[in-house]
C-alpha cells in the first residue's frame, strides 16, 4: 500500500463523513435508512483498519495455544471448527470457550460497538 | 424505455384492480367496487398492496392484499443446496393466509382474511386480509409513550397466543415443511459448510445443544418460524395481531419462545428480554395461561440459545444472497457483519 496521505483509511473516513452530514440530511424513507446502513459499513472498515490486525494476531496466537499446531488464521479456524464438531476440544472447554468469547467480543467491537453497552 | 416500463406496471395496476374488483363482487355481492388501490411495499420476495372495498351500501373494508412478485414463479427449494432449506424459504400465499384462519379460529389475535387470489395471467398468488390499525415497526414499539400502556402487556398476550397456535391439532394444518430440533440443528451445520465459513462459535453452540437435546422436548407443532418483535401488531392498548405467516412450519413450538427473546428483536432495549416490551415471567405466564403448559427456565435458555445460532445462520444466508450475486444490496450483505450479535450472545448462554 503506498505511504502517501490520505491513507486508505482516510479516504474511507472522508466518504462515510460525507454520506452523514451532506447525503443523510438530505435524503428520506428507504434512502435515509440505506444512507445509515452505508455509513455503518463504512464505520466497520474504518474499526477494522485500525483493530483488526492486533486482534488477528491475539486470535492466532490463541488458537496455536489451544490446538498445539501451526498455520493462518483461516485453516486454524477451520481446524478449530472440526475439532469441536468431532468432540474432540470436550477436555478443554474453559480454555476453547474463553478464546471463543473473546474471539466474538472482538468481532463485536469492529461490527457493532454500541452492542456491547445497553442503550447506547 | 421508461416509458415501457412505466406502461407495463400501469397495466399491472389494471389487471389486477380488475381481478380485485372480481373478487370482492363475489365476497361482498354486486355492486361492490375497490378504492384506493396502493402499493406499500415491492420487496424482491413478496410484494403487499393496500385497498378498499367499497360496498353497495357505502360502508367500506380496509384490505391489505398479500401476494408474490408478479413475472416469477416461486422456484420451490430454490436453495437446494441445504437440506430442508423451506424452512427458511417460506411457504406460499395460500398456506400463509389458511394459517392465519386456523389461528384466529383459536383466538389469536391475527387480522381475518377473507379470500385468495388464484395466480393466472392477471395475477400471482396472494390472499387478502383485513387492514388493522396498528403498530408493527418494532423500533417505535419499545420506544414511543403511546405504546407505554401497552408494553407491560404484551409479553403475556404473546406467551397466550403462542400457545393457542401451537395447541391447533396438526391434521388440521395444511402442508408445511418440518424439522425436529436434531434436524434443524444439522440443517443449520449444513448451511454453515455449504458458504464456507467455519465459525468456531456457532460449532461450539450447536455442539452444546446436540449434548442437550433432550431439555428440547418431543412436541412437533405448528411453529410461526418468525415470532418476534417486527411481526406484531401492536395498538396502545396491547397485541392487535400476529402478522407475517410465511415461515410457518411443524417443528418444536418452543422455537418461537426462544426466538420472541433474541436480542436482535430489542432494539437497543436489552434489559427487557421479551421484544425489548418485556419480562420472561409474562412471556411464561402468558404461554402456561393460553393453555401451553409450564416451560421450565432451562428450557427457554435452550430454545434462545437455538434462535442465536437460527439468527447468526439468517444473517450469513442474506450477505451470500448478495456475495454470490443473486442479489446485489448493500443492506443484505451488511446484515452478515451481524451474525456475530448472534455469536456472542449464544457463547454467553453456553457453557
């Protein structure tokens, strides 16, 4: 990626910015309500450009923790998944469900922050 | 172009004010005509039309006509890549409309429909049911002070009227897919494997659920399969109707208690479990009273658990409707990003 400003993650910052305070005010029924769900979208990116590689790395590094091999995020993941199916993490499951409660906390916090509080 | 297009939907509007105007002759007598023929929305899967009949002697019936996409025939197991995959697909206008008899013949509140419309050249399949004046956008039930009055109430009724629509005697339903709790919990594993995407989460809570599939119970009944905060209608004085019919189907009755209580149905109010309206006590209450019998706790848990994992799957089946290219829409595959509300919370119901 070049190193020039503005950033990718500027250039996303800039256009869900521009959907919330000149689109969104002008815009009624299901083009406001899309407008919202695009300016979300854009807020995920935005979370998961400046979380997501930290928490990537937290996760595989639980993950060769709990299954004792090597390998990227996706092919643990899918060996996680056919170790449980199997029955085969029934022995560890304080260590599995901790990892995997705070594999979703995580997710939530790039997805939906507001989620994780009542009524925010 | 436009122009054809525009002449196209004109003469849509016509035939099927036509055929409306034949039908409500026949229903109402002659001289009956239609008024104010409108439509409300023209989602991709079905589209709903709004009219009334004006009778002979002046009075009028507000209708709401229920009817699928014209120019498309419904491809039954369109999605035949899952197993069972109807129970997500929705039964046809026929069935949605008879199911709503059967459950106001046994009091539940639900608008009446008084006829069907055959799908021929002027038409797709529907039925018509009477317009209520009500509530149903879920946002504004939790939140807006004239529907106060009636929050505090509607956990009960739901639990009442539930179990009334579950207790209809099954030969008396028509024809509808069905799956027992072990079969929707492999379906939804099914579905899982078939996008591709190992969710560890999702893997364990369903392990976790196999492991107690006995606190699911045996009863297979009518189940509305979307029972929730969103398909209620609502007045300031409590529940007025349960709309939307279309995912009916046999299966365990405690699916729709489970999912009345899913977070994605509390619209920011999480601290009332029930729709964000209101309190498990009421929804068991409510459920024991309409004659369904006393769920225990560890039960519920169970069944809200299953509407995690139910939700989670929704939410991954609509982004792939637009991954895969079926349907382009941002608001379906933005959906996907909420399959883990779905996760997280089945991982704190686990343990």
């Amino acid at each position: 990626m070049p190193t020039d400003r503005p950033t990718a993650a500027e250039l996303v910052e800039a256009v869900r910015e521009f959907l919330a305070d000149d689109v969104a005010p002008n815009v009624e029924g299901q083009l406001a309500f899309h407008t919202r769900v695009a300016i979300n979208a854009l807020a995920i990116v935005e979370r998961t450009m400046a979380q997501g590689g930290a928490m990537d790395a937290a996760e595989l590094a639980r993950l060769r923790e709990l299954l004792g091999q090597d390998g990227d995020l996706a092919e643990l993941n899918g060996a996680l998944s056919r170790a449980i199916r199997a029955g085969e993490m029934d022995g560890k499951r304080g260590a599995l469900l901790e990892h995997l409660r705070q594999t979703a906390q995580d997710k939530i916090a790039l997805a939906n922050p507001r989620y994780l509080t009542p009524r925010g | 172009m436009a122009d054809i297009t525009k002449n196209k939907a004109e003469t849509q509007v016509r035939n099927l004010a036509a055929v409306l105007r034949g039908r409500v002759t026949e229903v109402y007598g002659p001289g009956t005509e239609i008024d104010g023929l409108e439509r409300l929305s023209g989602g991709a899967s079905r589209e709903t039309w709004s009219f009334d009949a004006l009778m002979a002697d002046g009075s009028r019936k507000p209708l709401i006509l229920k009817r699928d996409p014209l120019n498309e025939q419904r491809e039954d197991n369109a999605d035949s890549q899952f197993s069972g995959a109807n129970v997500l697909l929705g039964v046809d206008r026929w069935t949605e409309g008879r199911l709503m008899q059967l459950a106001g013949e046994v009091g539940v509140p639900v608008p009446e429909v008084p006829f069907f419309l055959d799908a021929n050249d002027d038409t797709s399949a529907g039925f018509v049911m009477q317009r209520l004046d009500g509530e149903a956008l879920g946002r504004r039930i939790v939140r807006e002070d004239i529907y106060a009055r009636a929050r505090p109430k509607l956990a009960f009724q739901c639990g009442a009227a539930a179990a009334r629509f579950h207790n209809i005697a099954i030969e008396h339903l028509p024809s509808l897919p069905s799956l027992t709790a072990a079969e929707a919990l492999d379906y939804h594993l099914d579905v899982i494997d078939a996008l591709k995407q190992p969710h560890a989460g999702f893997e364990y809570g369903i392990h976790w659920l196999r492991e107690r599939l006995e606190l699911a119970g045996d009863r297979l009944t009518l189940v509305h399969g979307d029972f929730r905060n969103g398909n209620l209608l609502i007045d300031s004085e409590g529940l007025l109707g349960v709309l939307d019919w279309e995912l009916g189907q046999l299966g365990n009755p405690l699916t729709d208690l489970g999912w009345i209580c899913i977070r994605a149905w509390r619209y920011g109010y999480y601290d009332k479990p029930v729709g964000g309206f209101g309190e498990v006590a009421d929804l068991l209450d409510g459920y024991e009273a309409g004659g369904g019998g006393r769920v225990p706790l560890e039960t519920l848990r169970f069944w809200e658990a299953f509407g995690c994992v139910r939700w989670g799957v929704i939410c991954m089946i609509m982004a792939f409707t637009h991954i895969d290219g079926r349907e382009r829409s941002l608001e379906k595959v933005s959906i996907g990003r909420r399959a883990v509300e779905g996760e997280y919370d089945l991982l704190r119901l686990v343990d």
